[in-house]
C-alpha cells in the first residue's frame, strides 16, 4: 500500500532554530508523511549529541502528529529509498546556500532519480539566521530567545554555562561550527 506523498526533510539541526520550524510548518501541509531526518555525521563534532538534537525537534513538534523526527546516517539517498519518500526539502536564506544545495540536489538526483529536492525561501526574519550564529551568540551568554524555540534557548543557555565551568579553555573551538 503506498504512504502517499512523503518527504524528508534531512540536516545537521545543531540545534534546531525558528528558520527551520519555519520551513518544516510551511512545508508540511502539503504531504502526508514529514520526516526529519536528523544527519549523523562521523567528521562533524556538533554541539549537541544526535540524543540531544532529536530530543529538541520533538519538544517542539510533540502536538503534532505528521512530524516524525529521526537520526540517519550515510547516504541521504538511501535514507530516501527506505523511507520510500519521493521529496527532500531544504531551505534557502540568502544567494550563500546556493552554490552547496544546487549541487546537493544534482547529485542526489544522480544517485537516486525517483526523488526530487523541492526548496523554500526563507521567511524574512530568518534570512541571516543559522544553528552556527546561535551557538555563538549563546557562547557569550548573549540573547538568543527570538532565534530558537524556548525549550532549545534553555538548552543552549545550560549547555554553554556547563561548558564554560568545566574547561574554559576548552570551550575555544569546540563544537560552535555546524
Ligand atoms: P546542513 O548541515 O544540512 O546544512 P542545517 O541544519 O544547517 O543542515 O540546515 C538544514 C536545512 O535548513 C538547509 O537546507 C538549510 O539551508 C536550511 N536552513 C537553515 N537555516 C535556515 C533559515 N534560517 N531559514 C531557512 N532555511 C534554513
């Protein structure tokens, strides 16, 4: 029996900010499956843990029924065959994501013909907003709670405190990339 449309919705979501919830609430209408799919990946060092990070998405979305969140690791494009999902979404801010989701979308097309990378614009509140430029403005104790979700602002808050008590020099470098 099919599933319908599904679509997955694949990134790094260290951690998850209000662009993000953005696009998954303007995408979602239109399928009938939404995955996130939380990326697995062995050469970045993220902030939070995978745990951490699915735990954050489904906090938010935990009165939503179509959302599923979970990890994936490897190929995208296989993730998308066992899923049986026919759309991957992605965001796009400013002319910068460009270059990289163009080639994203071409080559996981190559791979894997039966699904399609379908885009959204940013809304403009978000356009200069990344999971990178939060953790950094959480790093010096700044105000982030008009980028992320309350449940994540706490977190990041309680993330950067525990990681500044524990080896100040440590906190250089560690993690705030995305
Ligand atoms: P990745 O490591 O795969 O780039 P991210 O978690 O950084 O994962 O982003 C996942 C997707 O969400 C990407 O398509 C990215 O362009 C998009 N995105 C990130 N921030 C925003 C935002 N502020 N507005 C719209 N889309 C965004």
């Amino acid at each position: 029996m099919s599933d319908g449309l599904v679509a997955v919705y694949p990134g790094s979501f260290d951690p998850i900010t209000r662009g993000h919830v953005d696009i998954i609430n303007r995408a979602k209408r239109f399928f009938d499956k939404f995955t996130v799919a939380v990326a697995i990946n062995p050469r970045k060092r993220p902030f939070f843990s995978i745990e951490e990070r699915i735990e954050m998405i489904k906090e938010v979305f935990r009165n939503d029924p179509k959302i599923e969140v979970e990890a994936f690791k490897g190929l995208l494009v296989d993730y998308l065959a066992k899923k049986k999902a026919q759309i991957v979404i992605r965001g796009l801010r400013a002319l910068s994501d460009f270059e990289y989701e163009f080639q994203m979308a071409l080559t996981n097309r190559k791979l894997y013909a039966d699904a399609e990378t379908f885009f959204l614009m940013t809304s403009e509140p978000f356009v200069y907003l990344s999971a990178a430029m939060v953790k950094e403005i959480a790093r010096f104790g700044g105000e982030i709670e008009c980028m992320v979700p309350p449940p994540v602002a706490k977190r990041l808050h309680d993330k950067a405190k525990e990681l500044e008590n524990a080896d100040p020099d440590k906190f250089e470098g560690e993690g705030f990339n995305d």
